[in-house]
C-alpha cells in the first residue's frame, strides 16, 4: 500500500523541501511511521508522547479529517492522499 | 519596536524571530507574539493612552509595530474604540444589574474583524506583502477586503459558498477576488492552509495569525480604559475559534502587569451556538477534549467546526471561573429580538448567541445580579437579516387611507 503524504511548509525542513513524499502503510499511523524513519524527526513534531496526534495537527486521508474517522487507525486506501494541516485560527 | 521580543510557541516555548510564520517548527504548535513587559511597561501610561488617537491604535505600543525598510504605514480604516454602554433595560429583562455592551457592530465594516485585519496587514506591509487573503465565515472578509482596497493591496478571500448574501456582497464590493468553497469553513481552512503555503500572500489568519490575534485584545484595553480604567468582573464573548475570548482574558493580564489597572479578579465566559458548540462541550463534559464537529447553525461567523483556539479559551474560562452555554436557533433569533428591543442595538447571530447564553447561564445562577458584566457585541445585525427576515414582516399592510390605518390599530384590541 503506498500513499502520498502532503508535507506542509513548516514540516518541509524535513523533507529536503519536497512538498509530497510517497510511504508505505495501510493505516494512518503506519504512514507515520513510515514517514518519520524515512525522514527521522518529523514523526515527533506530528505525535506527542503518548504517540497521539498532536492537538494542533489536523490529518486527512483524502477528504476526511481522521478524527471523524479511526484515528491513527483510520485505513489508507492504495493511492490516497494524507494530508497534513496544521489547525487555523478563525474567521 | 524594543518591546517586541518575537514569537514565541504556546506549547513548547520555542523562540523564532518575527516573520510570517505561524506554526512553531518544533512541536507545530500556534506562535504568539512575545513582549518584553518590563519596557512596555515603561513606555504606557493612561494619560498618553488617553492622547492617542480614537481607535485601537491608542494601544499600539501593546502591538505587533514592526520596524523595518518599508514605510511604516498603517492599514487603518478606524477600527476600534467603539461604544461601551450600560445597558439597564437588557440587564432588567436578564435580571442583571450593571451590564454593559462592547458594541463592535461600530466598526468600519461593522464587526470586531476589522481590529485583527487593521494589526495583520499593517504588519503584512511591513514584511513586504502586496497580497492580503483570509479562510472566513464572513466577517474576516468583509474586513480584508475593505482593508485591502484601502491599502491597495490585491485581495483573495475564501468563504463557505452558503454564506449570508449581504457578507458576499460586502466583500465584492471592495473588489477582491471572493473564492466561494462547496463545504464548510473548515473546508475553507483546510485549502488555504495549503494555499497559503504555496503563494505569497499575506493570509491574515494563517501564516500572519500571530500579529492578526493580538488586534483582538483591544477589546479588553477599551473596555477597561472605559470604565475608567477599572477591570470588569466578568465579560461574556462569543467563540468561533476561542481566539478573541482569549485575547481579551490576555489584555486584562497585560494591563494588570504593565500597571495601568489595579489587579482585581475578573471571569471571562464564553458562548457559542449549539449546532456548533465544540469548545462548550468540551467544557461541560469536563473532558478537555476539543472535539471537532461539523457545523449547522444559523450563527454562520461561528461556525467553526475544529476551533484552533478551543483549548486556551477553555484555560481561560476555567481558569477565571467563567462558564460556557450554548443556544439553539431559535435562542440565537429570540436573544437578537431582545437585544434591539431593550437596547437600540442590532446585531448579527452572533450576538444573539452571546445574549441568549448569558440569559441561560443568569437562570443557571451563574451570573451575581451585581456583577459587572460586559457582553462582546461582535458584528452588525443587517449582515445576517435573512436570520430574521422570515418572522418580521411589516405590522400592517394598508394602502395610504386613514380609515385603513385606523381600522388596523383598532384590529390590535
């Protein structure tokens, strides 16, 4: 299963500049973790100690926020897209 | 300005110099813009306040004033320093016998937005912006429209497509580009948090949000300097975000710290519309946990599904003992009905929402009879008429004859 995972500005340090990256993983938190041993570092601005979603982190695979879905279990169909958010202030 | 220090991450701590930026690069946290309060406090004084000019710029020294090589010219339509006044015949019908009205319906694009947006593109200017853009449920576009046009700047401004006609309408007007989004302003959000990192533009409520958030505490500098430099002892405000509760909770702070009012407790409380009340439940289930929903309520400028700001606001209430309602839509209608008939004064859902709250939570006991109470009036009741428009027609519909006139006063018997 292979997902392509969009980086946003402030993560793209990490990611030599690249705006997507594609990973493996069949869930949300398996793209993670790929994602952080394919470029260390990044999995612990995204997850606090407890190895949860940060709360001012919002991820979407496709359309839907996963907090509305599974969590970090929420399933990545092959070819989705996850995307990382950081939350907005309002308007 | 020497009492800037920079940005500082809300969650971690972490420093960064001030740029255009808004997500600590450590922990993705929210940066907010850090003050050294030793020379600030130094620089103020109620008297040279009191000289400034009538709008929030009075309270510049308490903002985001950047120096730089651009000219530092404001983007400064006027907004702020608006009324603060009793309001004993709203406070007889709640049951309340000191309340006050901010009335930020009196700004030049008649909500609070346009204190964010006069301190966000000031700013956006000095860091050599030429495009302003803003995610908005409404308001925050009319404001950056108005702004941007009087600054000249090119504007985007992104909405949810099913907004009130009248806040498409006072956005176009100014002549921006109005991008209307098939979703909800969480949707909105979502595309322009991507949008603002691929162009380079100012997104007042994205990647300059730090300087946009502090316009927000003169609401609590006003109502302070207008009560005569004394500390209300409660505040209600609506939330969409949290962010403006909690800029005003942290302009009481500031004026305590730097000396301009003595140090009394206050409580800050906060109100938001049951089909969008993510940080009310959170606060009532005692969970903490900000829990994201999707909207459907007729308060549309808080329909804000995954409030960023939900978890300092609810810091804030906790921490001062304030307490958050939320209303229903036929609450929101009725606490706009009697917020024109008692006080003059007609605002757009969102006020309802913060009346008909304060109305709940004084029948909850929550509120002391003589507390000092002041509800945030945020924005001007003709932006969301279609609210109203179905349940108040005409009295009567006559033609111009006077028996016809007559005969419908003598119907009302």
């Amino acid at each position: 299963m292979s997902a392509t995972v969009r980086i946003p500005t402030p993560l793209r340090s990490a990611t030599q500049g690249a705006s997507t990256v594609e990973v493996e993983g069949a869930t949300v938190g398996e793209v993670l973790k790929n994602l952080d041993a394919a470029y260390p570092g990044i999995g612990e601005r995204l997850l606090d100690d407890q190895g949860q979603i940060r709360r001012f982190v919002n991820i979407f695979v496709d359309e839907e926020d996963v907090r509305f879905a599974s969590g970090l279990d929420t399933r990545v169909p092959e070819g989705a897209t996850v995307s990382i958010i950081p939350a907005v202030a309002g308007g | 300005m020497s009492h800037l220090q920079g940005l500082r991450c809300r969650e971690c701590g972490h420093g960064t110099d001030l740029a255009a930026v808004h997500v600590c690069e450590h922990c993705f946290g929210p940066l907010e813009v850090a003050y050294d309060y030793e020379a600030l406090a130094a620089a103020v004084s109620r008297e040279r306040i009191a000289a400034g000019p009538a709008s929030l710029w009075r309270y510049a020294p308490f903002l985001p004033v950047l120096a730089g090589p651009h000219p530092p010219a404001r983007v400064d339509l006027g907004a702020g320093f608006t009324p603060l006044v009793p309001a004993p015949r709203l406070g007889a019908a709640l049951g309340l016998d000191d309340l006050w009205l901010k009335n930020d319906t009196m700004n030049p694009s008649y909500s609070f937005k346009d204190r964010v947006v006069s301190v966000a593109l000031s700013v956006a200017r000095q860091l050599g912006f030429t495009t302003a853009a803003c995610a908005s449920t409404g308001n925050l576009a009319n404001s950056v429209a108005a702004h941007a046009a009087a600054a000249g700047m090119d504007a985007y401004v992104f909405v949810p497509a099913d907004l009130e006609e009248a806040k498409i309408v006072a956005s176009g007007v100014y002549g921006p580009k109005v991008v209307a989004i098939k979703g909800t302003y969480d949707d909105v959000n979502r595309l322009c948090a991507e949008v603002a990192g691929e162009y380079g533009w100012a997104f007042v409520n994205v990647n300059v949000r730090p300087y946009y958030a502090e316009g927000s505490k003169t609401i609590g500098f006003e109502i302070a300097e207008q009560l005569g430099w004394r500390l209300p002892d409660h505040v209600v405000a609506p939330m969409a975000s949290g962010a403006m509760l909690v800029k005003i909770d942290k302009a009481f702070s500031e004026l305590v710290q730097t000396g301009l009012v003595a140090q009394q407790p206050w409580r800050i409380s906060g109100a938001q519309a049951s089909g969008c009340a993510p940080i009310a439940a959170a606060f009532k289930d005692g969970s903490g946990d900000v829990r994201p929903v999707r909207p459907d309520t007729v308060a549309k400028s808080l329909a804000i599904g995954n409030p960023a700001d939900g978890y300092y606001a609810l810091d804030a209430v906790r921490r001062t003992g304030g307490w958050m309602e939320d209303v229903a839509d036929h609450e929101i209608l009725a606490g706009m009905r009697l917020l024109a008939s008692t006080e003059g004064v007609f605002a757009e859902t969102a006020g309802g929402v913060t009346v008909a709250c304060l109305q709940r939570a004084v029948q909850a006991g929550l509120v002391e009879r003589g507390e000092r109470t002041v509800a945030v009036i945020s924005g001007n009741g003709l932006k969301t008429v279609e609210a109203l428009a179905g349940e108040l027609g005409p009295t009567y519909t006559i033609t111009g004859r006077l028996d016809e006139f007559e005969q419908a006063l003598a119907s009302e018997e």
